[in-house]
C-alpha cells in the first residue's frame, strides 16, 4: 500500500480524486503473523465551491450533494407542515408554500415551509465570520386558484429542535411541539429576512431570498428559515401556493442552494462618545480587525436604533435614551450604546386639548415639556389653573409626568390650563351631568297645622350637578303624618310634631326631609287661675293653654309683655305667678294671637307687719304746728287706720307739750328750731311691738328782731368794723343772717336821710356778705351803715379819719425858674383808700435855699445855680419819699471875659484868635449875644467873625493895641503888643512905602552896573600888555 505510517496515522502516497470514496481497514502484524481485519471506514474527497466575491470577501455553496455525491455531503433538512393535515408529516417531499394548499376548495389552510442547514459541514477558517448569505430555491409550479400571486416570506427559525422526517403542524420533533402551531409566533423572527412575489405566470426557475438575517457570525453554526406564503387579498378566500424542489430531489441542479459569503474580518471596533444631548450629533469611527487584532478594509454598514446615522458613522440623535447603534460587515457586527439625554426644552406639549366626559368619569390627558425633536426635558416645573374639579396628582407637577387625571365637579365646560415659562398649554373639558345618584327636597322646614306648602323634588349625580328629572325614574310621595297631594305636590300638616316627607325613585333612590308640623292658628285661649280669692299674703298662680284649629294644645308659659292686671306683681315663671298688693276686687288678663282670656280675683288685706306713720311735710317754721296719721299695714302695702298706744319725741330737751296723741293721729307743735323725732308704738295682738318714726325739722319762724354792732365807731380809712347781725324770729330761733340786706349813707351830706334804709341809695349787700359782715371804711366822713329785711331795720352811725400815707405827691407853682428866684411847693399824703391830706416833709439840699412857709407841707425854694436840681422830700413817720425837679436857667448877661490866642505878644502879619465868654450875675455861663462886637485897636487890623464867640485877627499895626468886647454896656478888653516886620512894615505904610522902596533898588541896580564896567575895562588894558610884550 503506498504510503507512510506514523504513530497512529497514516500518509496516503498517491493524490486522492475530488468525489471518489475511500475505503480503509486496520489490521495488525505480529511478526509475520497478520491478525484479523478491522471493519472497514470510508471517506469521500469533497470539492466544496469557494470564490473570492470582494475585498476580504469569499463565498462558498452549500447544496445536497454537491461536494461529495457519494455522501450526499453536504446535506439539508426541508419539509413542509399543513394546518389542515396537523399531524401530518411531509419527510422529503416537495416544498408547499401558501394558502390552500391542502383540503378541500376554497380552504384557507396554510402550509409553510421549512429549511436547516448545518454551515460546520464545510471546513470554512475558523477564522472567519458569516458576511451574508442567499438561498436559492427552484420553483417548479405555482397554483392560484384565485388570484393572481403569492408573496413567499422568508423568517429566521428559532425553534432549535427542527427535524425534517418528524416535524408535524403542531411539533418541531418528537417531544419538541412548536410554542405557536404552525412555528409561528416565538418559534421564528418577527422580522421578515426577504420577500419575493411570485405571480401566477411565472415560470420555473430559481427564487432567491436574501436570508443574511437568519446567520450568526460563526461559520459553524446552524442554519433555519421558516417560508410562509400570503396570497394575493383579492377575496375572501384567497387561494396561492408555490412548489419547490426539496434537497432530495432527483435533479441535483434543482436542488436548494445556500450560498454563504464569509471574509476574514473577525470584528468590527467602535470608538466615540457614550453620551449625547438630543440636540448634537456625535461621530463614531470603526477599524475591522482579523482574529488577530489587525486592522482590515472594508465598508461598514450603520443602523441605529434611533435618530439617523450616515455612512461615515455621523450618528444624529433623535428620542432620548440609550440608542443602540451598530456597525455591521456582513454579519460581523459590533454595537456601541450612547446614552442620548433630552436637549433644551422649547415647547410645552400635551393633549388631547379637548375632551368630553361626564361627571361621573375622569378625563386624562398627558403634558410635558420637550426638546426640538419632542424629548421629554425632566425636572421642568409645570403649574396648574383648574376653573373646577380636581387634577391629580396636583396643581404642581416636575416633568416628567406619568399621566395627568382630572375629577370633574361641575357640569359645563371647564378648563386646564396649564402654564410652562411664558407658555401656556389651554384644555377644555366639556362635562356633563352624571348618572343620577340622590334626590333632594326643597319645601318648607316648617308647616303650621291646617296649613299646606308645595314641595319640589330634584336629582344630581355625585357631583352635586343637577340631572334631568326625565333620567330620575318614576317619582312617589309619602309622609309620615298629614297628607301630601301627588299632583300638586302639597303638603298639608295634622299633628305637632316631627315628621318625614318622602320621594322615592323607581331608580332605587330616595331623600326625606324632616318637616315641623308647628301649631295652627289659634282657634281658643283658655286661662286657669289657681284660686280667685285671697288675701293680699297670698299669690295666684295661672296655666294658659292654646288650641289651634286642628285641635292640637299647647301649654305656654307666655311672656310679660303678653298679660295685663289691675295691681300686684306678676312673675314670668312657670306657671306664671302673680302676687296681689291692693286689697280690692282685681282682674288678670292674659292675650294670644288677638285671642283675649280673663279672670277676676278678690284680694283682702293681709295681717299686719307694722304701723306707718304720715304726715303732709316734715318741715315747718317754728311756731306752726304738724299733723300725724297711723296706719297699720301688711306685707303688700295694704293700709288702714292704726290703733296706737303711745306717742313720745325721742329727742332731749323737747317737752310733752308739744306732742298731743290719739290711737289714730297726732298733733306736733314746732317750737325749737332742730330736729326732732316722733314715734308711735302699737302692740299687735299684744305681743309684738310695732314702731314707726317720722323725723321733724323745726326752722326758723318769721324776722323778729335784728342786731347789730358798732354803733358810734370811730375808726380812720385803715380800719374795719365788725357789724356782727344778729337776727332772730318770735321764739329767739336765729335766723340766716343772708335774709339782711345792707345800705350805706353819708351824713356829711346836705340830704335828708330817708325814712327807709333801701331808699339811701348804696348798697351794701354783696361786699357785707363777702367779707363775714366786716365793713372795711374808705372814705373820710360820717357814715350810717342800715341792716334791713322787710319791715325791720337797724342802723349804726360810725366816724371815718384818714389812714397812714400810702403815697406821697408834691404840687409846685412850677417846674422852671431863672437864676436868682423861687418856686413854691407844697406835699401830700394819700392813704391805702385814696384820702388825700397835708404831711410834713422833710427836704435835702441846702438849708439856705429853703424858706417853709405856713401849712403843713409847704415851702419855698430859691435857685441861683443853672441846670436841673432834684429836690428830694420825705415822711419821717412812714419813710415815704418824692422828688421834685426843678431846672433853673441863666439869668441876663452881666459880665463879658475876652481870651486872646495864642499869644499878647505877637509879630506883624500874624492871625490871632479872640473868644468871648459871657456870665449872668450869678456866675452862670450864658452865650455869647449875637450883638457883641470885638474892638481891634488899630485902623490896619483885619478881622473875621467866625462865630458869636469867636474872631480871626490879621494883625498889621505895630505897637501895643487894645481888643475891646462890647455888648449893650457891658464890656472887656485886652492889650496885645505887635512887633515890627521889614514886610509889616511896608505893609502898614502902604503904596508910598512901596514907591519908595522901588527906587531904592534902581539906584542901587545902577550902581552895581557901573562897578561891573570899570572891572571889565581893568581886564581889556591888562590884555593888550600882553599882546605887545616881546
């Protein structure tokens, strides 16, 4: 045998052929002996198609049979399953897809077919990964009873336990039934792999699907579809179904072919962003790397499961969320997650905005605040404003919100509003009433009997909101007492009391309301009286009773204001009391509603408690008399005449003369002004004493005698006298001395004194009564002071000298004087009350200069000194002093006195200044007389008046000159020596003086011309020596 042997393997040395089979056996060799021979194996040599089809890229072809016929290798599994034969199964026959394929005409029974291939039979790199995949199946008749094609779907398989020879419309296997008959529902995909429409005209050939979605990545993994054929909905019993050749089938080429592509790309890398905002878009980057991590070309495939990402991997986001993008190559895959979260909200949304529901119902509706592409934004505060009913779960919600409920309340329209920023999201609710669920009464609380009142029924659902009485049901009354009217809905009330008014429904509801049946109107008032005869101690006491017209009693207790008697007390209790005081026939009425009732009672006098003693005043004047009354007297008041056993005044110093008694009255005579007590004793049955009392004021009786003091008073205007009346009536009670009225009368009148005291004129009431009855004297003079009242007067004559000086003035023949005479003067004194009279004085100054005159206070003053002299004078006795003053003036010019300034000796043309004084024969300085004129001595003198007592003097005659001041005959002089100037003296001699002085200075001008020749000729002769000197 060609070929090598290893350790447990052997070497063919000859090149196997594709397609052939191989047999082979073991057999050992001991030596030269051979043992027996194994059972034989066989192999096959396959030839499986592979192609490069692109970049990274190769296919290989899976069909039954086609690498090693021998072998059927490599093989699949298809069969085909029918709802209408369920347990029926279909082995290697041919593949049925559709709808009626099985059955009777007309049927809508399906068959599906199905197909599994296991990819590890071809020795594909491990390597590798599935890229894409597609099976091709030959259609080799299509039947359309009735209609014009059939779509044939293919769907990945999911159930794992497919077996070809045992798979039934209820069971993948034996043991294995499908989750959903017919490997619907969780047994297969739910997305569609490919669909290919084969119409009734087609012809045979093969159909290929596009199954890369029922591949993993593996290369050894299993293959599985499910075809499900839909007719063409043309009908209600659409009929199609298509006929494959199966794996089994005798023409080879006709058989199924997978046609798998694998590329050596092992996986796909992504790199980018894990996190996004809905707002912005992020770029994801791929390398395709072989199993060991190098970097391979190829184009990828991107599918997102959210938003749009392009071809370069530009993923835009869309929904917030974690979006699943995933990068393919074939079926090599790889998914990158990126956590997209909303963008800025701009939009308050929600809805629906209008709904209508009833009461009864709740409305919900959803609102929230989103990005651009309608994210909900979380934690965005969201207000509420509900016009009526409630919003749960509240007025404030943070986005987001699960779901918004609103309770209505109110029937109408009703709105949410909802308010976001400045947007506002505005919903309207339209309710309406609910199921009716209770009935309410509206009527009278309170009916009188005999009377009725109208009644009226309304329903309302939960709400409170009123529900149309057409929806209520069948409406009934009842009532406890009374009758009610069904058709005017009247209830009219019997008896007092409590009773309930009743509506029912046929609808299982009903509402009652308490109603008072109150009393009617009256129809009688009966008045009882426990007893109608008593003694004033007694009382009565009085039940009333009402009775309306539907004979229902009430006992009442009624207020004051409703009963009327003719004396005594009533009470407001219960019963009603009433307590007599006069002793007579009386009458209590009492009055109801208009209704008057009456009983007349006879009331007697009670036993006595005490004696009451009366009289008509309780003062009198002393000398009247008073007269008592006793009576006795019970508890009430009532009276009548007393028996009285004694009489007596308590008071001491009171005689029993005054007081004259009698069992029923007594006489008090007034006497003494006081008070005085009278009491009267009676022994009631002889045991109990019963007193009374009335108290007495005596007054004073009428004006008798008045009294006063001071008559023949001497007193001077400083002094007082105390008048001290007394006044008295018949009895010597003293009377108010206020009852005096007082007059003033001067006896150093000529006047007659009148007869009666209120005809002198000046009254003296007001200033007597004020001052305790004190006259205070005023004026100097003789005076009579009269008390008077009515017919009765007294009078006092009193004496008035003048007081101690209060003040003191001076009168003078005058204020001014001329030196050398006098003025005379003379001082009083006033006293407090303005009396003037002569005071001595006492006067400062030189006692010289005074003369005192006859008369008290007056002298005479003589003045020699000018200016004013304030002569001071004064009272000794009182310290009193004055002033007097006094201005002397100057008397006539008697003396002149010249000054000369500033000197008596002085040169000529000198000024000299001469004043004048002037003096009266008392040495008094006077001014200078206007007519004083000033002497100057000489003829060439100039002078100049500068005023009355003043001269400027231009002095020009030389020598000795007199300056005389003459005024009228009085005079004064000065001698003033001049002495001589070269210039006074040409001035005092005048022109000729002047003349003369000229020529003396032509002449000697003359002479001083003629010496300036003769030197000047003297020089010449000197010269012209000179000149000829050799």
């Amino acid at each position: 045998v060609q070929g090598t042997f290893g350790l447990g393997n052997y070497t063919p040395g000859f090149d196997l052929a594709a397609g052939e089979m191989y047999i082979w056996s073991v057999q050992a060799i001991n030596g030269s002996v051979l043992s027996p021979t194994s059972a034989s194996w066989s192999f096959g040599i396959g030839d499986p198609h592979t192609a490069s089809v692109g970049v990274n890229i190769w296919e290989a072809r899976y069909q039954e049979g086609a690498d090693a016929s021998i072998f059927n290798h490599p093989q699949m599994h298809d069969t085909h399953i029918s709802s209408f034969y369920t347990t029926m199964n279909y082995g290697s026959g041919q593949l049925r897809v559709g709808v009626g394929c099985d059955g009777p005409p007309n049927n809508q029974r399906r068959c599906n077919g199905l197909l599994k291939v296991d990819l590890g039979q071809l020795p594909l790199p491990s390597s590798t990964r599935v890229h894409s995949a597609q099976l091709s199946l030959w259609l080799d008749d299509i039947l359309t009873p009735n209609t014009g094609y059939v779509d044939i779907t293919a769907y990945a398989l999911l159930n794992p336990w497919l077996d070809e020879n045992q798979a039934t419309w209820q069971q993948a296997a034996l043991g294995h039934p499908w989750n959903v008959s017919g490997a619907d529902g969780t047994d297969r995909g739910l997305i569609a792999l490919d669909t290919v429409r084969i119409n009734a005209m087609q012809g045979a050939g093969f159909v290929n699907f596009d199954v890369s979605g029922a591949l993993g990545a593996a290369v050894n993994g299993t293959f599985s579809i499910v075809l499900v054929g839909t007719p063409q909905q043309n009908s209600q019993t659409p009929q199609a179904w298509a006929v494959f050749d199966h794996s089994e089938s005798t023409s080879a080429n006709h058989r199924p072919i997978l046609m798998l592509n694998y590329t050596s790309v092992f996986d796909v890398l992504i790199s980018g962003a894990n996190q996004t905002t809905a707002d912005n878009s992020v770029q994801l980057s791929t390398t395709l790397v072989d199993i060991d991590g190098n970097p391979l070309s190829g184009s990828i495939e991107w599918t997102t499961t959210d938003g749009t990402v392009s071809s370069t991997g530009l993923f835009s986001p869309r929904n917030a969320g974690i979006v699943t993008l995933t990068a393919r190559f074939g079926r090599v895959t790889a998914q990158h997650n990126i956590t997209v979260v909303p963008g800025t909200p701009i939009q308050l949304v929600g809805g629906p905005l209008t709904a209508g529901i009833s009461a009864d119902e709740t409305a919900s509706f959803f609102v929230d605040v989103i990005d651009q592409f309608g994210n909900s934004v979380s934690g965005e505060t969201i207000t509420w404003a509900v016009t009526n009913g409630t919003l749960l779960p509240g007025t404030t919600m943070t986005t987001p919100v699960s779901s918004v409920t609103f309770v209505p309340w109110s029937e109408g329209t009703q709105w949410i509003n909802a308010s976001w920023g400045s947007q506002t999201l505005n919903i309207a609710i339209a309710v309406i009433e609910g199921a009716p669920d209770y009935l309410t009464i509206d009527g009278c609380t309170v009916v009188a009997a005999g009377e009725d009142c109208h009644y009226d029924w309304s329903a309302w659902d939960q709400h409170g909101n009123a529900v149309s009485p057409g929806l209520a049901g069948n409406i009934s009354w009842t009532v406890e007492n009374g009758s009610f009217n069904d058709t005017t809905s009247n209830y009219s009330a019997w008896g007092v009391g409590f009773w309930n008014v009743t509506v029912s429904s046929s609808l299982n509801m009903s509402a009652s309301m308490l109603v008072e049946t109150d009393y009617g109107l009256i129809a009688l008032l009966v008045l009882n009286a426990s007893t109608t005869s008593l003694t004033a101690d007694g009382n009565v006491t009085f039940t009333t009773v009402r009775i309306d017209v539907r004979g229902n009693q009430l006992n009442l207790t009624l207020p004051l204001s409703a009963w009327a008697w003719s004396n005594g007390s009533l009470y407001a209790e219960d019963p009603v009391r009433w307590v007599p005081w006069n002793s007579a026939p009386q009458w209590v009425d009492v009055t109801l509603e208009n209704i008057t009732s009456s009983v007349n009672i006879s009331v007697m006098h009670g036993e006595a408690v005490g004696i009451r003693l009366s009289t008509q005043d309780t003062q009198r004047a002393s000398g009247q008399s008073f007269s008592i009354d006793a009576h006795s007297f019970d508890q009430r008041g009532n009276e009548w005449p007393a028996s009285v056993d004694a009489w007596n005044i308590l008071e001491p110093g009171s005689t029993s003369a005054w007081l004259t008694g009698y069992p029923t009255n007594a006489v008090f005579e007034a006497v003494i002004v006081g008070t005085w007590t009278v009491q009267a004793t009676y022994m009631h049955q002889g045991v109990n004493a019963m007193t009374d009392q009335i108290l007495f004021t005596v007054v004073p009786g009428p004006l008798a005698e008045i009294i006063i003091s001071g008559d023949g008073g001497d007193i001077t205007a400083d002094d007082g006298v105390d008048l001290d009346p007394i006044v008295r009536d018949a009895n010597g009670n003293a009377l108010s001395t206020d009852i005096l009225r007082w007059f003033l009368w001067d006896d150093t009148t000529t006047q007659s004194l009148p007869p009666s005291c209120v005809d002198w004129g000046v009254e003296l009431t007001t200033q007597l009564r004020s001052n305790d009855h004190i006259w205070e004297a005023s004026m100097v003079g003789a005076w009579k002071i009269c008390a008077m009242s009515g017919p009765y007067q007294q009078v006092a004559s009193i004496t008035v000298t003048h007081g101690v000086p209060f003040v003191l003035t001076h009168h003078a023949n005058g204020v001014q004087l001329i030196a050398g005479n006098a003025l005379q003067v003379h001082v009083n004194g006033t006293d407090s009350d303005g009396n003037m009279f002569a005071v001595h004085v006492v006067w400062t100054g030189d006692a010289a200069d005074w003369t005192m005159l006859e008369g008290m206070g007056s002298a005479e003053w003589h003045g020699n000194q000018t200016g004013v002299h304030s002569l001071m004078y004064t009272n000794e006795s009182t310290g009193l002093s004055g002033w007097w003053e006094v201005t002397v003036g100057p008397a006539m010019l008697s003396r002149l006195v010249i000054h000369v300034a500033p000197s008596l000796t002085v040169l000529q043309q000198s000024i000299i200044t001469v004043t004048a004084q002037a003096f009266d024969a008392y040495g008094n300085e006077i001014e200078v007389p206007e007519n004083t004129f000033l002497d100057t001595g000489g003829d060439k003198h100039v002078k100049t008046k500068v005023s009355n007592n003043e001269w400027k003097v231009y002095m020009v005659n030389e020598g000795t000159s007199s300056l005389t001041l003459v005024s009228g005959t009085v005079w004064d002089e000065e001698t003033v020596v001049v002495q001589q100037t070269v210039l006074g003296w040409f001035e005092e001699g005048g022109p000729l003086y002047w003349a003369g002085a000229g020529l003396l200075v032509i002449v000697v001008l003359a002479l001083i011309g003629v010496l300036l020749l003769l030197l000047r000729r003297g020089r010449g002769d000197d010269e012209d020596d000179d000149f000829y000197q050799v």
